[in-house]
C-alpha cells in the first residue's frame, strides 16, 4: 500500500480527493469562459479560440475524473493483493487445518484451475483441494495445468 495514509474504508486520500476536486473546477471554470465567450461571437473565426478553451476545461474535468478512477482502482487493487496475495489461504478442510495456496484450486462444472488462471481471475468460486474437484469429474484446465 501506498505510504499515504488511506483513511477510513476509502480507497482515495484525503490529497485524492483535493486534487480530484480541483482539477474539476478549474476545468468547469475554463469551459464556462469558453462557453460564455463563444456565445457572444457571431463569427466562425472568432468563435475557435474560445470554444479550444471550452473544449480544454472539458479535458481538464475528464483528466481529473480519470486520476480519481485510477487511483481508487490501484487502491483496490492493492488491498485485493494484501489480503488474497498471501502464502496460505484460510480454507478449511476436513480437519479444519490450513491448506497451502499451492494445494488448493478452484472451479466449477467441467474445469478444476489454479487460483492464478487467467481463466478465473474474475469469479468467486472457492478453492477446494485437488481430490475433491476430481471427485466432483471435473478435469484440469489446459490453460494453467494444475
């Protein structure tokens, strides 16, 4: 995790959201400027440099709208990877003990995958051992062979 301090269960900082902020309103105040001088112009050439400013303050709110995205996904991200990311999973098993990362796979239906597939990266399913996704006649993926 970053070392700026994330309050609350926010992803963002309390910088991410001046920022964020500001970069809003400088872009609405340029694209007002634009808006208001364009308005005034009866001319096609007169009217270009106004509506570029117009246009800019429209890029301006889009790039902070942007950052707040990318920020708050990267925060997420890695919070994703300091809680999932580790060693062992707690799974229990028939004894109730610890199962290591690496014995564990998931799936459903057809397939069994390790739990780093690219093929499951974006599915809930839970890791079960390796037995009882045999048990279950699923088979292994021809992606990761597990």
């Amino acid at each position: 995790m970053s070392a700026r301090a994330r309050t609350g269960h926010t992803p963002w900082t309390r910088d991410d959201v001046l920022l964020t902020a500001l970069l809003i309103a400088i872009g609405c105040v340029l694209w007002t400027i634009g808006w208001y001088r364009v308005s005034g112009r009866t001319a096609m050439d007169e009217q270009v440099a106004p509506f570029d400013l117009a246009a800019f303050g429209v890029a301006v709110v889009g790039a902070g709208q942007a950052r707040w995205f990318v920020n708050g996904r990267r925060a997420v991200d890695a919070r994703r990877r300091v809680l999932i990311g580790s060693d062992a999973v707690l799974a229990s098993t028939s004894g109730g003990s610890m199962t290591q990362r690496e014995d564990l796979f998931c799936g459903s239906e057809r397939f069994f995958h390790r739990l780093e597939c690219p093929m499951v990266l974006d599915r809930t399913w839970p890791p079960a051992s390796r037995s009882a996704h045999e048990q279950a006649g699923r088979v292994p993926c021809g992606v990761c062979s597990p």
